[in-house]
C-alpha cells in the first residue's frame, strides 16, 4: 500500500462536500511531479486530504476507488484519479504541527509546499494520524 497526500481549498472543494459527494474525480493537477504521483496512486491506497490557504491543515483519510485514467479536461497529458472519502480526522492537524514535529521534516507538504498531489511515506502517514488524536 502507498500513502498520499492531495490539497484542496475548502473554499473550492471542501471535505464536507467531498464526503456528502461520496466519490470525486481528482483532475485539474497540471503540475508534472503532481501528475507522476496521480499516475503512481493504486486502488486501497490511503490519501490524507489536507485544505489549503484557507485552514491549513490535514482533516480527512480518503482511498483511491479508480487509478489514473486520462483528465476529461484535457486527457492528453494530465492524468486524473476518483477517490471517495474513507474517515474524517478525529482533530484536524494544522501545518504548524506538521511543520513543529520533527517526524515529519521530510514530508513533501514541508519540503515542497506548492506540490498539490505528494507521496508520503507510511511513518509520515502514521505521525499525522497520531498527532490528530491530541487536541
């Protein structure tokens, strides 16, 4: 099993919506190491949804239900995947927690912040899973 993480506004595309939606389509990601980890994703693996700009922070656990198929927007050279949320976080984690736990120094949020669709290790995935157990 893999572990990823993807970002989304909640102003864009929040949890609640993407819980009530029951599956959604992940696409739009035109960055090419982003895409290379859409492409990379395999049915099971566990996707820590985090919201971004506004929040900050990891809230959710989704699975992948359908590996990389080519974006409906433009399936040339952009891949896209369907996730469908799996469990809301007990406590969300902020990315200053992230960022203060030295777990974590590595993770692609920290080091490659800008990086929409990043891979985690299952040490990395774990730790946030912990830290969202404390308030």
């Amino acid at each position: 099993m893999n572990y990823w993480l993807v970002k989304s506004e909640p102003n864009v595309y929040a949890w609640e919506q993407f819980q009530t939606d029951k599956v959604a389509v992940w696409d739009g990601v035109r960055n090419y190491l982003a895409r290379n980890n859409l492409r990379a994703m395999q049915k099971g693996d566990l996707v820590l949804f985090y919201h971004s700009n506004i929040g900050l922070e990891v809230v959710g656990i989704a699975k992948v239900k359908k590996t990389g198929f080519p974006d409906p927007a433009s399936p040339d050279q952009w891949t896209a995947v369907e996730l469908v949320p799996y469990k809301k976080l007990k406590h969300p984690v902020s990315l200053k927690k992230m960022k203060n736990c030295p777990e974590l120094s590595n993770m692609g949020l920290i080091r490659q912040s800008r990086l929409s669709v990043s891979a985690l290790t299952e040490d990395e995935f774990n730790k946030v899973l912990l830290l969202s157990q404390e308030n």
